[in-house]
C-alpha cells in the first residue's frame, strides 16, 4: 500500500501524490493513502463514498469554505515518475491537479482552527464520462457535504483566480439526402454538399462576448467533427457535423440550445452532451475577501470546470490552483514550484488572518 506523510512539505507531497498511479476508475490506492493519514487528525469528521473523502472541520464559525480537486489522471504516457529540476515538477498529474490536491491537504493537516469552517474534498473520476464524476456522485447521495458559502477548485490557473466557467453544448447537425450511384448522381441528393450550408453558417457566425461581473466570456460556436459517406461509388444520404458551442454563464444550457437550433434551423438536430456554466458570483463577501487575500486579478474561466456544480447548488465558485492548465494532458506536463508555494500561502494567509 502506498504511504503519504503530510508533514512533508507541499513540493514533496505532490511529487508522492504523482507517483501513486491513479488513472481514472484507478483511484482505490491513492484515496486509501490519503485516507489513512486523514483519519489521524482529530480535528477533522471524515465520510468516504467509493473513492471519494469529505473532510470537515466544525467549529462553529459563520462561514463555511470548500476546497476541492479530483484524484484521477488521464492516461500515461512514459511521463512517471516525477521528474524535480528544481524549477519545476515534471510529471503525470502536477499539473492537473495533483499539485492542488497537495495544498490542499497540506491545509487540512496544518490548520485544525482557521478562522473559516472548512470542508476539503477529493474525488474520483473527474477525467472521464460524466456518468461516473466523484463530486457529481456526492451531490446526489451527500448534497449537504456540498453545502458552503464559497468553494474553490484548486484546478489548474496559473496560481490565479478564474471565476466561473463556461457551459459546454454538442450537438449533431444533420444534412439529409438521397442514396444514388455515383456514376447517376443526378438520381440523388448528395447529403456532403448539402451540409456546406452548416459550415457556411458556422463560418459566418459572430460569437457574443458577454461582460458579467466585469469579466468578459468570450463564447464559441465550432464544428468539431464531420462524417459522411457510403462508399466511394456512392452519393451520401446523410453527413453529420458534430459542433460544440461553449457558452457564457449568464445563458442556461435550454437558453443555448435554443440559440444553437435558431442558427442551424431547418436542419434536424441531437444533443450528444451538456453542461451548465457557472456564474462567478464576484460580488460576494467571500470571493471578494478571497481576491484581496490572495491579491489576484480575477479572470474568467474559459473552459468548463467542476466549479458548475457548485453553482447549481447555490455555492459561488471558482478555480485557483498550480500550474497552466494549457499543460494538462500533455506528455510534457509539469507544475511550477513557485506556483505550488503561491497557493499553498495564499490559501493559508487568508484562512488564519483575523476577520
């Protein structure tokens, strides 16, 4: 069985975490090592569902913070074990999100009476179908062990605040014709041809870039596959174009998907996935005190992030955490040191100030 020390400090820990495999629906290894040393801190009521652990202080303070971050990795890719030049960590999972999940944890072993209650969550599945997503499964199961005043995702950001996410909606646009030989095309209706017309529209839309909150979403409206085709002697009944519209937080996933069916109308449309956004919710006591205690510019998340479910629970969210997440899933993926020391302090500054 693998073996944490959360005395260790934050580099250590994350290099530890790394090298414990836990690619997702692997995760068993790592959230029993971290579990045996949570179970040690008598400050702490700790619950585990699956591979899922909810840690809580409860000491009675008038605010209650979440912080949060997945145990899974994508895939190896000959990037194990971690790799330190003294600048950086190299390796599978530093930056998405092991390096997260190492600050926190240092704050959960190091502050049994901050001046917030605190709830520290790590969970399973995060890379994989949504079916299957930790933090999904204990929103259904365990939704009071969500409930916060604010939350942050320690996921990737640089060691800045990105508040929010956007929303995430594919669909597949569907051009129909007619079957015919190729060598009597005229006797059919070439449904390739016909779906110019979607990528045309595509081509041509202008995307919104919505100010919420002062922060500026910039949205995206983008075929992201296309397929047709019978046989090469065979005019195409049918080609799909499969389009993925990435929406500002202030529009619902029914208000998107009636936008995506107003700019493809006359064409059958199928949703293949989707997925609320989260609204920022910068004005709030909280994320305001939070901005000035970590001395951050706050930006907004492009992309979409766990945060949204926060959000759906009425819980205003945002991600802060080590490293670029342009490097996540990467074989040359890695976290900066001074990042993993950034949100280790900043964090820990702003739960043990005076109020």
């Amino acid at each position: 069985m693998a073996v944490l020390d959360l005395c260790e400090d934050v580099v250590a820990l994350t290099e530890a975490l790394c090298n414990i495999q836990s690619v997702s629906h692997h995760e068993a290894e790592i959230c029993d090592a971290i579990e045996a040393e949570l179970r040690k801190l008598e400050h702490l009521d700790l619950v585990r569902i699956g591979n899922n652990l909810v840690a809580r202080t409860n000491l009675g303070r008038a605010e209650r913070v979440v912080l949060a971050g997945h145990l899974d990795t994508v895939p190896l890719n000959d990037n194990l074990p971690v790799r330190n030049d003294g600048t950086n960590l190299h390796g599978l999972g530093t930056c998405d999100m092991k390096g997260g999940v190492a600050c926190l944890l240092k704050l959960a072993h190091d502050l049994p009476a901050p001046n917030r209650d605190l709830t520290f969550i790590v969970y399973e599945a995060e890379e994989v179908a949504d079916e299957f997503n930790g933090l999904g499964m204990l929103a259904r199961e365990r939704p009071d062990l969500l409930e916060a005043d604010f939350a942050i995702l320690l996921e990737p950001s640089n060691a800045g605040i990105e508040a929010g996410c956007q929303g995430t909606l594919r669909v597949e646009v569907k051009a129909k014709g007619e079957r015919a030989h190729s060598a009597r095309g005229w006797r059919g209706d070439n449904a390739i041809h016909k779906a110019g017309d979607i990528l045309n529209r595509l081509a041509s839309y202008e995307a919104r870039s919505p100010v919420i909150s002062g922060l500026e979403y910039r949205e995206g409206l983008n075929a992201v596959v296309i397929a047709g085709g019978v046989a090469t002697n065979v005019i195409p009944d049918e080609c799909v174009v499969t389009v993925n519209y990435r929406f500002a937080p202030d529009r619902s996933e029914v208000e998107a998907l009636d936008h995506v069916s107003e700019v493809f109308a006359g064409f059958d449309i199928e949703v293949t996935d989707s997925a609320p956004g989260a609204l920022p919710g910068m004005d709030l006591p909280a994320a305001q005190e939070f901005v000035k205690a970590t001395g951050s510019v706050p930006a907004p998340k492009f992309g979409w992030t766990d945060v949204a479910r926060f959000s759906a629970m009425g819980v205003p969210a945002v991600n802060f955490g080590p490293g670029d997440p342009n490097f996540a899933h990467k074989q040359d993926e890695f976290v900066p040191i001074a990042d993993l020391h950034r949100c280790e302090m900043a964090l820990r500054g702003w739960l043990v100030s005076e109020r």
